[in-house]
C-alpha cells in the first residue's frame, strides 16, 4: 500500500496561487505521502490553443521523480449522459483526449465521472438510472477500449448524487465488462446517497483499484449556511436530507478505522489517497491527515 494525497486537498491554495502543482508536491512529499493523485482544476496540462503541454508534464514528472513521489492517478470530471448525440460524442472526445494526458504523464490509470455532479435532484432517481445506464456503459466501454490502447486503465468513482451508492456502482462496473475498467473507491462519498461507508467498503473494496480516504461531518438538522451541492469546505446535502460537511480524516463522523481495517483486511495494496475537502487550513488538514491515515492503518 502506498499513502498519499489527491492534490485536490491543494486545490484552493493552488487556485489562489499560494502554491503551483509543483510546489503541492514538493511540499506532499515532505509531509510524508508517497504518491499524488493528479485532478486537474487549478492547474491545466493543455495549451491555450488546446493541445497537450508535453513542456507541462516532462516539468511534473521530473519534479514529482525528484521529489520521490509516485504519480499514481489523474481525474476529471465527464459526463456521458447527454441525450443530444453531438453533445455526448463530444463529451467522449474530450475524455479521449484526458486518457492521453494521462499516458503521457505514464500513469496506470484514471478516473472519469459518468454523469454531471449538479444533475438536479428530481433527475437521479431509479428511472432516470435505468434508463441511462445503456448510454453510461457504451460510453464508458468506448474509453475503456480507447484507453487500453494507451495502457490506461480507466476508474467510475462513487461520486455524487446519480453514480453513486453499491447498487449502482456495481451495476455499472458490470454493465461495461472491461478488464482495463474499474473502481476508484471514495470510502466516504456513499455518505451523500445516505449508506454506510464501513459496509460499502466491505461490498466494493473487490473492485478498487484505487481508493480515496475522506471523512466527513454529518448533521440531522440544519447547521447553518449549508448548500445544494457545494461540498468544499460547506454544509451540503445528501439524498435524504441530511447534512454533511468534509472535515480531516477521523476526526468527523465516519469510523475511519472500521474502513481501513476493512480494506486492509481485504489484502488491498493499491494507492490511498486523501482527499480533504473541509474548511480548515488545507496544509494543516492534510498533514494530519496523512499521519493519521498511516497510524490508523498500522494499528488495523
């Protein structure tokens, strides 16, 4: 098992410019991670002109190389459910071109979204799953195969409020029957579809390839200036209502060390990566994050 981070938990200071992508692995590595999920919001590895900026990543690799961290992801956010044809082919080709960002920067794999995280509420019921499905699993099957030709193994991830809970996690890894297709597991994310993050672990750890570390608060009534869908650093809410805010690992309302004695238990040895997402000082949340994590992990 390598521990490490997603640099998502960097993003705002990234986006402020406090830090570079650079400088957040640097200063991950000194911290104690050991490798880095890549999410590129703050930071872009293609050109203004929209090609891919091979100056961009040689500069990540050899920094990350120096550095002694391992690149171990890359992830974006797609939408495979559009109803328009153009809009969806276009979605896939924007896709195609991240798996290639993501084998340039030679990574084993790389997690794409299969639906949009803000679908309004009233559209991710079990009808609106049902009938979609067909055009997830064409679509994620179709990269898929791309992404095998580049050596890339492409990840759903529990995320969100539609492709999200075991049932239809599992649906969908099975509907696209890819032997290069599988899951990166947020042990925390199945909170904003109202499960139980230890039994999800214990129900789809089989499929990780990846999976990110995350804890969170979590509220039956109304904490104040709580949000629709703004889950960085906010109260927002899950499916049934309640509230939920990211706080840094094991110290919100998930048994974090149920879930990691559950995966490590499962012999699971792939990268863990934290991803904070709470209000606090994101160098400080992180940091004893990562600490945690590791302790947490060892005493499993």
């Amino acid at each position: 098992m390598k521990l490490g981070i997603s640099s998502y938990c960097l993003d705002r200071l990234i986006k402020r410019g406090q830090l570079t992508i650079e400088s957040a692995i640097e200063w991950a590595a000194r911290s104690g991670a050991e490798c880095i999920e890549l999410v590129p919001f703050s930071f872009s590895f293609e050109t203004n002109a929209g090609e891919i900026d091979q100056d961009a990543i040689r500069a990540i690799r050899r920094r990350a190389a120096d550095a002694g961290v391992e690149l171990v992801n890359y992830s974006v956010l797609a939408d495979l459910c559009a109803d328009d044809p153009p809009e969806r082919a276009a979605s896939i080709k924007r896709v195609k071109r991240h798996i290639d960002i993501a084998a340039e920067l030679g990574l084993p794999r790389m997690r794409h979204d299969v639906s949009g995280f803000r679908r309004p509420r009233g559209d991710n019921g079990v009808a609106d799953f049902e009938r979609l499905l067909p055009l997830i699993a064409d679509g994620a099957g179709e990269l898929a195969d791309y992404a095998a030709t580049r050596g890339v193994t492409t990840m759903i991830e529990n995320h969100g409020f539609f492709a999200n809970g075991c049932d239809r996690v599992e649906r969908i890894l099975l509907a696209v029957n890819r032997a290069n297709y599988a899951l990166l597991l947020d042990t925390g994310n199945v909170a904003c579809v109202d499960e139980d993050p230890e039994a999800a672990a214990i129900r789809l750890v089989r499929y990780a390839n990846m999976i990110h570390l995350k804890d969170f608060y979590i509220r039956r009534r109304e904490p104040g200036d709580a949000t629709e869908f703004d889950c960085a650093g906010s109260w927002f809410r899950s499916m049934a209502g309640r509230y939920l805010r990211g706080s840094i690992l094991n110290q919100g309302d998930l048994d974090v060390p149920a879930i990691l004695k559950t995966v490590k238990d499962s012999g699971y040895d792939g990268p863990i990566a934290i991803e904070f997402e709470g209000m606090e000082d994101p160098l400080y949340a992180t940091r004893v994050s990562i600490d945690n994590a590791r302790r947490i992990w060892n005493e499993a």
